[in-house]
C-alpha cells in the first residue's frame, strides 16, 4: 500500500541537497550553506533523513491540532450568533459585534473562514476599483465638511425607506452630524447644520451635491434678481451665506467620493445596527445616533488630521438659532402687522409708539417653529411655533413665444427662494410669497 507524504517546497530543496551529500557531490558543511541553515541544524536533519528518508524532514507537527486552536464548540456558537442575531452583519463588523457584546475575541480571518466553510456567502461583492484621480484630504480640521443625504429602507424592507443626512469632516473623516429624515429636504439639512454648529463651529467651506435644497438648479431669473444683478440662494445657501461658509457644488457622484463611501459603510452596518437594537421609527433612530452610534463609529474610523488645530469658527448659541432658520422679506401692513399666507404678525409699536407700517422686514421662521420679526438687527415681534413645513415650488402655464410679455423661463421660485442674507442689497423684495394652507 501506497503511503502519501507532503512536502512543501523548502522541505522538498533540503530533500534534494542532503541527497546530494548522501551520493558524495556535496559535503554536509556546504550543504548547510545552500540549505541557508547552521552546521548543527543541518546535522540534525541529516540524521533524520538517514534514518527515516525524505519523509524525515516533514514537520513534526503537521496534522495535529494547534495547543491554541478554537474548540468546536466556540466555532459552533460563532456561527450559530452568524446565522441569528447577526445575520446582516459583515464580516469585520460581525468581529466587532463579537468582541463588545459575546466577549468572544476572534480573528476576522478566522471568522471569514469559519464562514465560507458552513456557505455564508460575503454580504457585499467587492469589485475592483476603477482608476481615478486621488484628492489629498484637508490638513487641518473643519476646512472642509462634506454632507449628503441617503435614501434607503434602513428600518428593514417592511418598514417605508427614508434618509439619512449625513456631514463628514474631510481632514479627520469624523462624522459631525447625522439624522434621519422622511425625505432629504431643507429642513434636515437645517437641522445637520444645526448640530455640527453647536458641537464643532462652522467650517470654512461645505461641499455638497446640487440637490434642490442645496443649489439652484434652474436658469430662471425673477425680475427682482435682474433687478439685483444676483440670484438668490435656496434657504440653506442663504443660511451658509450668512455665516461666512463657502457651498462648493459637485458635479458628479466621484467628485464626492469620501461621503459616497461613507453612505454606503453606513449601509453595510447601520442597518444591522439597528435591526439588532430594534429601532423602527425616527424619533428613537435619531437619539439613539447621537448618543451610541456615531461616537463608536468615530473612534473606529475617524483618523488624525495632517497638522493640529481646528479651522472651525465657534457660534454663539443665540447666533446658532437666529441664522439657522428660513426666513422670507414682507411689508408690514397698514395695521403693523406681516402676513405670510395664513399666518398673521401683529408687530408692537416701537419707541415713542413708532409706526412700522410699510417698511421692509426679514421674517424668520426657527427650528423649533417660533417666528420672529427683524429689522435691521432688531428683533420686533414674535409669535408661537407652529409645524415646520418644507418650502415649496411652483411654476406659471407657458406663454406663446408670440407674446411679448413671455417669460423666458416657465419655472418660478417662491418660497424656496428665500430672501438675501440680511442687508437689504436688492431693490424689488420679494413680499412673503409662502402658502401654509
């Protein structure tokens, strides 16, 4: 009966030497050299190859169980965890989710293998990259700020997909800010603003993508901005705009590559996450990101910048809520009071029972839903919160191109246009054009 013996290569090039010296060509000293081995080792494996042939230099240890091998039975219950409650999880992901909740610490090369073996396929195929430009990141923290919006069923697929609005920093890839959001609006992206203001400061310069929220994507000039000689931003540009941060726009996906690649990190564990957590409704989602999944997810990704310090510029808390909120320009009425829609503002008599009838006012509708009235710099009036509702568009039935008084371009911007940062460098304001019905 036939015996198999494996060798591997070194084995089978010091098979081939020691064989060499049996026959006489070599000397064992000489062959010790080719071998790259010393006199008393080479001494050693020429015993064993005369008493036991080639198979004599094989490893003594081959086929037998390592002293500090896994037993069966923590395999059995790693995939058994694999299988149940992490079933969704990646395999780097799922080691991380062994070693802070089961106390198991395991190798992820170990765990892979474990894996395949039992035919637990990898969550996402990995497909090699293709060629493109690479941009240095920041060297310093809060030059640059990167956000976006995800939409996704991240509550499962029986539960309805929403977004989650997200904001990087590009030098250190921390996460500033993250929320969930029925639909990827102004409003989130106010309150993303929000939070990176009050926990870091404003950044220098926001790169974004040209959703309409962000960036006026039309070529419509309203006769008030002709008049102005400028287009007036959306409500987030002109908040930016009066906090001194540059909106940079992307004109493609890969542009913004470092946020796309965290939206789609945060596929791969957060709904996992959250399944594991039982979380279904927003609400919960967004209190339960602030406080456990975005501090763990920063000190597991986030990387020190290039050179120390910080760009961010600090806001004091009363700024923070006065400029982060939409705001529109109206006329105060004969009987000082602003209208916008439905809603109606009686504004007090100021000093010596002034009168505010006619004059132009900035109208500022804030996160929590309260209104307030400004006049250069001065607060006038306010009124009780009601529910935040997303500025809305509209667009006038096409005119004949015979008719002279045609406009060029069919689409008008109402109150998605918000009015200028405060300063008043337009002559034709626009008059509260907002519908809360």
């Amino acid at each position: 009966m036939k015996e198999w013996i494996t060798l591997s290569r070194h084995e089978m090039q010091r098979s081939t030497v020691l064989q060499r010296v049996a026959d006489g060509a070599l000397t064992l000293k000489a062959g010790a050299e080719l071998m790259a081995l010393g006199y008393r080792h080479a001494k050693r494996l020429w015993a064993r190859f005369l008493q036991e042939g080639p198979q004599g230099l094989a490893h003594r240890r081959r086929g037998r169980r390592a002293a500090n091998a896994y037993g069966p039975q923590i395999r059995q219950r790693v995939l058994a965890l694999s299988q149940d409650r992490y079933d969704q999880f990646n395999d780097t992901h799922f080691v991380e989710m062994l070693r802070e909740r089961e106390n198991l610490r395991i190798g992820r090369e170990t765990v892979r293998r474990w894996r395949r073996q039992e035919g637990i396929q990898a969550k996402r195929r990995r497909r090699p990259p293709l060629h493109r430009q690479r941009r240095p990141r920041r060297p310093v923290l809060g030059l640059l700020v990167q956000w976006d919006g995800s939409p996704h069923h991240w509550f499962g697929p029986n539960h309805p997909s929403c977004s989650l609005l997200h904001a990087t920093d590009d030098a250190t890839n921390t996460v500033l800010g993250m929320l969930f959001r029925p639909h990827e609006d102004a409003i989130g992206y106010l309150q993303l603003l929000d939070q990176i203001l009050r926990h870091y400061g404003a950044p220098a310069t926001i790169y974004q993508d040209r959703h309409s929220a962000l960036y006026r994507n039309d070529t419509h000039w309203s006769h008030e901005e002709e008049l102005a000689g400028v287009r007036f931003p959306t409500h987030v540009g002109r908040v930016l705009q009066e906090l001194a941060i540059e909106a940079i726009p992307a004109f493609s996906a890969q542009a913004k590559g470092r946020i796309e690649r965290q939206g789609g990190t945060f596929q791969d564990r957060l709904i996992a996450e959250l399944a594991l957590a039982g979380i279904t409704d927003l609400e919960t989602a967004n209190s339960w990101l602030e406080t456990t999944f975005r501090p763990r997810f920063n000190a597991r990704f986030a990387k020190t910048p290039e050179q120390p310090g910080s760009a961010f510029r600090k806001i004091k808390a009363a700024d923070c809520y006065r400029h982060v909120a939409f705001a529109y320009q109206a006329s105060v009425a004969n009987d000082n009071s602003v209208r916008l829609g439905g809603l109606i503002i009686d504004i007090p008599p100021g000093p010596h029972r002034r009168s505010f009838a006619h004059r132009k006012v900035l109208v500022r509708q804030h996160l929590d839903g309260a209104w307030t009235v400004w006049l250069e710099g001065a607060c006038l009036a306010k009124h009780p919160a009601t529910a935040l509702r997303e500025p809305w568009r509209t667009s006038k039935p096409r005119q004949t191109d015979d008719d002279p008084r045609a406009r060029h371009v069919l689409q008008i911007y109402l109150s998605t246009t918000p009015a200028p940062p405060e300063g008043d460098f337009y002559a034709g304001q626009l008059r509260g054009h907002l519908d809360w019905a």
